[in-house]
C-alpha cells in the first residue's frame, strides 16, 4: 500500500521517528559516510508555483540518497497544457518511485495523490505545507532537545498554508500554539479544532500586545503567499501592526528562537535584525528542508 504526506495528519503516528531519522542520517552524512538508501531511485517533482528550498533540498537529498530527481515544471509539460491530473498521475506512476508535487490547490493534490499508484509528497499547497513543519519540527528539536509542552507562536497570515500546519504540528508533537493574526485571517477551525484534539492549548488571537510572552518559539511567514498577489495592497494595509521586531522578541523567553519559511520580505511580517539576529534560526531551518525530507522519502517509500 502507497503512503503518501499532504497533510501532517498523514505522519500523526510517526512523526517524530520520521525526524529522528531526518537528524540521524543528516550526522551520518556529515561524518562522510553514505547514505545511499534509494539507489536507483527517481523523484518526480511537479512544480506550478515558484521555489528555491523546496526545488533545490529535494534534488540534493535524492542526489545523497543514490537516486535522481526530475523537474517538472507545469510551464513545460503537458499538464500545463491541459492534460488531466489523473493522466499525468498514471503515466508518472509508471515512470518514477515518487512523486513531489507544488500545487496551486489542495484539491489537485488530493487528485494526483488518488491517481498515483507512487507516494505523493506535497511540497506546498494552499491549505498545508507539511514538509516544512516537519522541517521545523526537527530544527526545534535540535536547538532544544525536545518538542513536548514547548510553546509556539505564529504571527501574521493564520489563514495560510504554514499556519495550518503548524497547528496539526504542534498537536501532534505535544507543543502549545497561539495564532495572532487580524481577525479576518484567523485560521480555518477545521485545522483549530483537530489540534485541539490532540489535548495542546490552541489560542487565536488578534492581541499582538504581549503576544510572545512565555513563548519558546516566535514564527512567522509572508503576508502575501502565492496566489494572493492581487491582494498585496490590502494585506500590507489589513497587516499593519503585525510585524515581529526587536521588541517582541524581547518578551519571549531569553532562548527563545526566530523561525520563517523563507521566503521573507523585510520590514513586512518581520525586521531584518531579527530575521538575521542572534536569535534567528532561519538558515538552519533552510538547511534541515534537506534533511528533513531524506527522512520522509526515507520512510514513504518503505512501506
Ligand atoms: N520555504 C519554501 O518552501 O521555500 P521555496 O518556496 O523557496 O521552496
Ligand atoms: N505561505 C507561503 C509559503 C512559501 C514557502 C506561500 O504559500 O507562498
């Protein structure tokens, strides 16, 4: 049986051996030794929206697991053209071990997932990004040993993708999450109420003032995702206030980390000094896309 990871609700019951894996392979390999657990393998990676990480760590990763990657963008094959998803799932599935797909909406991922005969591995859509909470999860994990009873906050745009996943994230792995967001982008409650099912305090708020207090962990992500583009007037207007800055940072807990998806945008969601400041974690963050997602191909494809 296939597995596929479009929502993090896919790896509730092994999240973090799936990070644990992610950490262990990435000091495997930095001791120079091998970690050729897919070779011969290929990666398909569907991309209709724009990447750096995502593109890049999946390829070096399938590189450093003895496999190979193929990009595909929408732009050039015919999928773009309009060719159905359930066409391109099958003939893909007969070509490569797995599929990453960056799709413009979750309901096309849910198609090609259902027509894939391959894992589908969602590499951002606009209701989840998973694997970078599970990249996050891990970087958390590094800087402080363990995630259980941790407290979160995400500030700024609580009806994105990086949002939602925090919220099952968080859940899953035990940690307490606030949302501040203006009201009129407070997450979607299907992804408020299923973290809340996993016992962790959820709060939703659009209260900045004092916001980081107690907090462990400060995260925020752009205002403006792809696709929202039209909208950027508004937003930037809607979002005033919502910036992170030195101040905020300064209620936190004294160990307290920075963290963002990347892309950022400066003097928007959060001020250079702190994305670049002592307590950012950003580029680790970055980095770990690489590892962490070993672990996940790592384990999708060996069911
Ligand atoms: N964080 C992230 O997914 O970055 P890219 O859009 O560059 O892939
Ligand atoms: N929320 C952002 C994440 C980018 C990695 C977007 O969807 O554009």
């Amino acid at each position: 049986m296939k597995r596929d990871l479009i929502s993090m609700l896919d790896v509730k019951d092994d999240l973090e051996e799936i990070i644990d894996l992610g950490i262990k392979l990435k000091q495997k390999s930095k001791r120079g030794r091998s970690i050729e657990l897919m070779k011969g393998k290929t990666l398909g990676m569907i991309f209709e929206k724009s990447s750096t990480r995502t593109r890049v760590s999946f390829e070096v990763g399938m590189t450093k697991l003895g496999g190979h990657a193929i990009f595909l963008s929408t732009n050039d094959i015919q999928l773009g053209r309009g060719e159905t998803i359930e066409d391109t799932a099958l003939v893909l599935s007969r070509y490569v071990d797995i599929i990453m797909y960056r799709a413009k909406n979750n309901q096309d991922m849910k198609e090609l997932a259902k027509y894939s005969t391959k894992p589908v591995i969602s590499g951002l859509d606009d209701k989840e990004h998973p694997c970078q909470v599970i990249t996050d999860l891990m970087t958390i994990k590094e800087k402080k040993g363990s995630l259980k009873g941790l407290n979160f906050v995400y500030i700024g745009d609580g009806n994105n993708n990086m949002a939602h996943s925090y919220l099952l994230g968080c859940g899953i792995v035990g940690m307490n999450v606030k949302i501040v967001a203006p009201k009129k982008y407070w997450s979607d409650g299907y992804y408020v109420e299923k973290a809340k099912k996993f016992g962790v305090n959820v709060e939703v708020t659009d209260n900045i003032e004092g916001s980081t207090k107690n907090t462990d962990i400060i995260a925020t992500d752009t205002w403006i995702s792809m696709g929202d583009e039209a909208e950027k007037v508004k937003r930037i207007k809607d979002f005033q206030g919502y910036s992170i800055d030195e101040h905020l940072m300064s209620l936190a807990n004294p160990d307290a980390i920075f963290m963002h998806c990347l892309p950022a945008y400066y003097d928007y969601e959060v001020t250079k000094e702190v994305a670049h400041g002592k307590q950012s974690v950003i580029f680790d963050e970055a980095e770990n896309r690489l590892w962490a997602q070993i672990g996940i191909m790592v384990t999708l494809t060996n069911q």
